[in-house]
C-alpha cells in the first residue's frame, strides 16, 4: 500500500541547506534557511533560556502530562507579551501548539470548523509553508499583491484592493512584522486602513507573529497585531517562540483567538482544546515552560530583552553596513531597501539566474526568489556580498 505513495517535492530551503553543506569551496556564505546566527554562524541558547532551564531542573518533580491547551502561566504571559495592554484574557481564547507552525495549522482547522467554504487570503509572496499548508488541506487560496519590486517596498494601494475582496466567512493572513521573505512591512498607518478594510467586510484576520522582537522591537513590532485586536473583534494570533527566545527545536508556539464575548470564548476555547486533542493531545511542555520561567521571573526577563536587543541590534547594523556598501559600490541609491526592511529577511528582487551565478561563480547560497538571511552574514562576508551582488550585475 504505501508505495502507492507519490514522491513530495523537498522543501526547497531545507534541499538548499543540503547542497550548502555539500558544497567544498572555502568562504562559503549560507543565507538561506531563516535561523538567527551570530557573527560566527552560530545559533545560540540564549542566557535567559539556559538559566530558566536550570531552574525548571532544580525544581520539577514530574513529568506526567499537563494541559491540553498548555500551561495557563504560559498563554497568559504569551497573551500579554502579544497583545500588551490590550489583551483581554477573559475574552481571549489560547493553545499552545507545536511551534508557530503547529500554531497556524490549529488556526486553519478552527476556522474551517466555523466555515467549511472559507477562503484564506495570503500575501503574494509568503512563507511558502503557509501556502503549503493550505494546499494540504485542501483549502482555497486567494492572493493580494503585497511587495512592489520596482521599490522592494509594500504595493499597498493593490493590497487593499485585493484583501477587500475577502467576504465575512474568509480569513485574511497577515504577518504581524518583519514579513517573511521581503522584509517590507507595514506602517501603523497603513495597519489602520487594513483594520477599516476589515471592519467593513468582516473578513476574519489571522495574523503570523513569528518574529516579535527582531523588527523595530518588542513593543514596536507588535504594533500592528495589538492596532488590528483593538479595533476588530474577532482575531486569530499564531505566535512562535522559535526565533525571540532561540528554541527552535523545542518546538513552541501558541494560538491567541480573541472572540467577541465571553460565550463565544468558552466555545472557541473547547474547539481549540479539540482540535489539539485530535492531532497530538497534548502539546510539548518544555519549551513553554522556558517561555514562561524567563516571562515571569523578572531578572530573566530583563536579560532576556536585553539580548533580544543585542540580536536585533547586530542584524540592523549589518542591514546599514550592506546597504552603505552597495551604495558606495554601485554608485547608486537603489539598494537601500535593504535598510528599511525589517527582520531577518529581505528580498532583493533579482531574477533566478542572478540568484543561480551568487551560488556558482561565488558560493554564496540565498532562496530562489532572491530572499537572504541578513543574520547569515558578519562584518567579514558583508563586503563579500556587496561585491558580488554588483559583478553579478543585480
Ligand atoms: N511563520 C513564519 C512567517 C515563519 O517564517 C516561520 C518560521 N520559519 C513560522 C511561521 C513557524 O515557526 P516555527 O518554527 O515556530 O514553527
């Protein structure tokens, strides 16, 4: 029976990691799969992970199963590093889920159990693990125009026209900051008028957190997401711990769905533990037991933010420094996009044969649609990048 099996395509970031790895050229620059890396291309456990570990060592006595919707000190303090000031436990729906991606799997299953003729409205280009998913399950993308590449900026005027098509019964997702692979964000301006779109058509938003912290900061980067909650009753959060807290492996994520009232939050809340209970029961505890130590014990806190800081810091920096390198090699104003854009990501809008010569003639490896890893780089390969990408005539 099982080789009636079709083969799946690979994942195109994961084959690229593999052909990195296989590659012998010495100076090698990998800026392809989304993982912060230091200035040695290391992933490390963050301080305040590695004490709250400790701590957790010192003082658990068992390992029998917990919540089915996660540990209720893990969703709350994930609904007020979220939603801030605005979050409203008492209206608002959590599950902690299997990393950001089990995050955004949960939110699709919900609201297909609400609407089974739903729409899902996603930007052109996104993560395209959302599109994927959606496709798996069978379900009918739409797409709005999101990146302008003559100005790497956001096409907004297309945006609104395409996400004003999305009817009450659609979902509309939105990534909450440092858009993944453009780097090109909103204004808190421009989340107003999506907020307007959306109250007329009441269409229902979705909104992939999956970066708080690496953009403008963490208050600043969750502007949109807390604007959007503010104003529209009905929002679905998928959050991922992954990236702000370094846990990638341990696989920590959760789903916030704010509801209209206190009837519809219970019913919401049932649906969500259901849903988990019918695809792994309960979720992993480790990790958001790390997210809720550092959370809640205020000098991990502080040390966790500060080198949060320290992250976003060194990946703005190394954004300024190619940008002023390109600018000083080309002698031109045109990649200075790469400045404003916003995260660990940015698209340089360069056709698939440029991105082909990058990995050829200089070994340097960057996704297909020209997204590199800004995090991939350090003081040493910034100059090496800014050089290549002008020879290779981008
Ligand atoms: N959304 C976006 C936009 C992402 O880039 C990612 C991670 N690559 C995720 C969600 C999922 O993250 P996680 O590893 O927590 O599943």
């Amino acid at each position: 029976m099982l080789g009636n099996l079709k083969p799946q395509a690979p994942d195109k970031i994961l084959a690229l990691m593999g052909e990195f790895k296989a590659d012998p050229r010495q100076g090698k620059i990998d800026l392809g799969v989304g993982v912060y890396k230091d200035a040695d291309g290391h992933t490390p456990i963050m301080r305040a992970v590695l004490e709250a570990e400790r701590r957790m060592l010192d003082s658990e006595t068992t390992k029998t199963y917990s919540a089915l919707s996660g540990e209720p000190d893990f969703l709350k303090a994930m609904g007020e590093l979220v939603l801030g000031a605005g979050y409203k436990p008492e209206l608002t729906a959590g599950l902690a889920t299997v990393g950001g991606t089990g995050a955004i799997r949960q939110a699709l299953e919900l609201a297909r159990m609400a609407n089974p003729d739903l729409r899902i409205f996603v930007s052109d280009p996104t993560w395209p693990n959302h599109v994927s998913i959606m496709n798996f399950m069978g379900l009918p993308v739409e797409t709005y125009r999101y990146f302008d590449n003559a100005t790497r900026g956001v096409d907004f005027e297309g945006m609104k026209t395409d996400i004003a098509r999305a009817k009450k019964g659609d979902v509309v997702l939105l990534h909450g900051c440092c858009h993944n692979p453009t780097g090109a964000n909103l204004t808190i301006e421009e989340w107003a008028e999506v907020a307007d779109i959306l109250e007329k058509t009441g269409a229902l938003p979705l909104i992939d957190l999956a970066y708080q912290g690496f953009g403008d900061g963490l208050e600043a980067d969750a502007a949109g997401t807390r604007l959007i909650a503010s104003r529209i009753p009905e929002v679905l959060i998928a959050a991922s711990c992954s990236k702000n807290f370094g846990i990638y492996r341990e696989r920590t994520g959760c789903l916030l769905a704010q509801c209209k009232d206190a009837a519809t939050r219970d019913l919401t809340q049932g649906a969500m533990a259901f849903l988990n209970r019918q695809t792994y029961s309960f979720p992993p505890f480790h990790g958001a037991k790390i997210v809720a130590t550092v959370l809640n014990s205020p000098d991990l806190r502080a040390d966790w933010m500060a080198e949060l800081e320290e992250v976003r810091g060194g990946m703005l920096r190394l954004r300024e420094q190619l940008a002023s390198e390109l600018r000083a090699l080309s002698g031109s104003d045109r990649f200075d996009f790469i400045a404003s854009h916003r995260g660990m990501f940015s698209r340089l809008g360069a056709p698939a044969d440029k991105v082909q010569r990058l990995k050829e003639e200089f070994a340097i490896y960057m996704v297909g649609d020209s997204r590199l890893n800004i995090a991939g780089l350090n003081d040493s390969t910034v100059p090496i990048l800014a050089r290549a990408i002008v020879e290779a005539g981008i």
